[in-house]
C-alpha cells in the first residue's frame, strides 16, 4: 500500500512513529509538506502537484491529515483534492472541519445529547454579565475560538475580571466562548485517543501545580488510566459525531458524569503511547489497511 502523510514536520513523534509502522507492516509512506503543495483543479482531472510532479502518478492508496490549526484553510482544501483524486483519507476534510470549528462542534454535539459544560456565546460585550451568570459563573473559563494546545483558554475567578476579559477580546473583534468551570476536575482532564469505533488508549492529563489548563504543552503531566464505560461511550460517540476515524478526546470528570471539552482530529501520539505503552501508531496503519478503498471518501455525522 502506498501512504501519504500531509504534515509539515517530518521530525514530530507523531509523524515519525506512523512512518515507523507504516514501513514496519511493509507499506511505502511519503511525507508531503502541506504548504508546498498546489492544486489544478480542473474537471474529470483533479491534481495535486508538489516538487513539480503530479502526486495522481504516485497512485496513493491513503492519505493521513497531520494538518497543524494554523493551516487549516489550506489543509483542509489540499485533502478535498486528495479526495476529488479517488484517494481514501483518515479522516476526511469535512469531519476535520467540523471539529476545527468549536462553536460548531459543541452545537452538533450538544443535539446528540453528549454531555458538555454550559456554553455561552455573544456578538456584544454589552452582554458579558448575561453570559457569566448564564453559564454558572464566576469563576468562568473564556476561550478563543481558534485557540489549541491551552493557548487562548483563561479563568477568570470574579465578575469583574471575567467581564473585563469578555469586554477586551469583543473589542478586539475576537470570537470567544464562555464556559462553566468544572471545579472538581481538579485542573485534570481525560484523553481518550479513539481509533474507529472503540477507545484504544486513555490518559489522565493532570495540570501543573497553580495550573488548570491540563495540556501537555503547558506542562501537564500524562498517566495511564482505566476509563468508565459511561467515559468510553461518550468518547465514541463524539468522535462519530464529528465523523472522524480517529480522535483524541478531551472530557472533564464532573459531578453530574463525563463532560466533553473537545474533539481533536490530529491528536499527538507521544503523550498517549508513552503513557499506556500501547502501539497507537500500529493501530492507526491497520485502520488504515483494513478500510482504505479507491473512492470511498464518505461524509459520516450530520451538519
């Protein structure tokens, strides 16, 4: 079988340890920098050309999306012409978009009946109070919406500190979202790296000390963990919501039962395998062997 990988560091773990099994189960993987990447579209012929070949020659038989958030206008267009070319991606460019969009996300999550924290969302900071008392608050968590790995994620312990943060990014003309603060987790959270339709691999993430973002990127600590059945399914579900074959779930232990943080769709490998031991990447390439068909891109979930 022969892999692309759209990823734009060949030197991440992730993307070394999916080399690694790819070629250790005999498969041919190239890495493909996204953003070198340029597309003809044109009818009956879609092509994406990189160092001057057309990668229709290659006759790749998957693609795997490692598409970092910065480039997500551009990624997810150069894999929808991976998918116009009959080539089978990992997950699929609208799955990867809808996850990417949070406020969507939580809304599509939200009518499937999957346990969130209370949201709120406005246009005007004029209504900042509204939003923090709606969502339980204070204290409140104030999130851009185009924030990862914990950057642009803020607690704001009292109304007049959440109002001036609210105020600030409205003003800015920046998109946030206002969320409960689960006081109970501890600054901890769950991620349950979903691989097709079972969780293959869970972690608890716990925050630094003084710290309630629990990202490892904010130097939080991982340890293996035995997940609820209830935890399971709601990870399963999610990550069928969204469409994606593979995703690292974000959930919080509240006191009313799992709460859903967020649906990653390039979730990292390190942290995960390191922390359970398992062979996540092995996972993912036989996913890929036992799925990948010619032409079958095919949009899961609704919206």
């Amino acid at each position: 079988m022969k892999i692309a990988m759209l990823a734009r560091n060949p030197n991440l773990y992730s993307h070394k340890r999916l080399v690694e099994a790819a070629e250790a189960k005999g498969h041919e993987i190239d890495i493909i920098n996204t953003t070198h990447c340029n597309m003809n579209i044109t009818s009956h012929r879609p092509q994406v050309m990189y160092q001057g070949e057309s990668l229709t020659l290659r006759g790749y038989d998957a693609v795997i999306p490692r598409i970092g958030a910065s480039i997500t206008f551009y990624g997810l267009a150069v894999l929808r012409q991976f998918e116009m070319m009959g080539v089978w991606p990992l997950n699929e460019s609208v799955a990867i978009g809808r996850s990417r969009d949070k406020l969507r996300s939580l809304q599509l999550l939200s009518r499937e009946g999957i346990g969130l924290p209370v949201t709120g969302f406005a246009n005007s900071a004029s209504h900042a109070e509204e939003m923090i008392k709606m969502v339980n608050g204070p204290p409140v968590v104030i999130k851009l919406l185009e924030g990862t790995q914990g950057i642009g994620v803020i607690l704001s312990n009292t109304m007049s500190s959440a109002k001036s943060v609210f105020e600030a990014f409205r003003g800015a003309k920046v998109n946030i979202l206002v969320q409960e603060f689960i006081k109970e987790a501890g600054g901890a959270d769950i991620r349950a790296f979903v691989i097709g339709s079972r969780v293959v691999g869970a972690m608890m993430r716990q925050g630094a000390p003084g710290e309630f973002r629990s990202n490892l990127h904010r130097g939080g600590t991982p340890d293996r963990i035995r997940i609820t059945p209830e935890e399971r399914s709601t990870a399963v579900r999610a990550a069928k919501v969204m469409g994606l074959n593979v995703a690292g779930v974000d959930l919080l232990r509240s006191n009313h039962g799992p709460v859903l943080m967020e649906v990653n769709s390039s979730p990292g490998l390190e942290g995960i395998e390191k922390a359970t031991g398992f062979d996540i990447a092995g996972q993912i390439i036989s996913f890929i062997e036992s799925h990948a068909r010619p032409m079958k891109t095919r949009t899961r979930g609704r919206g």
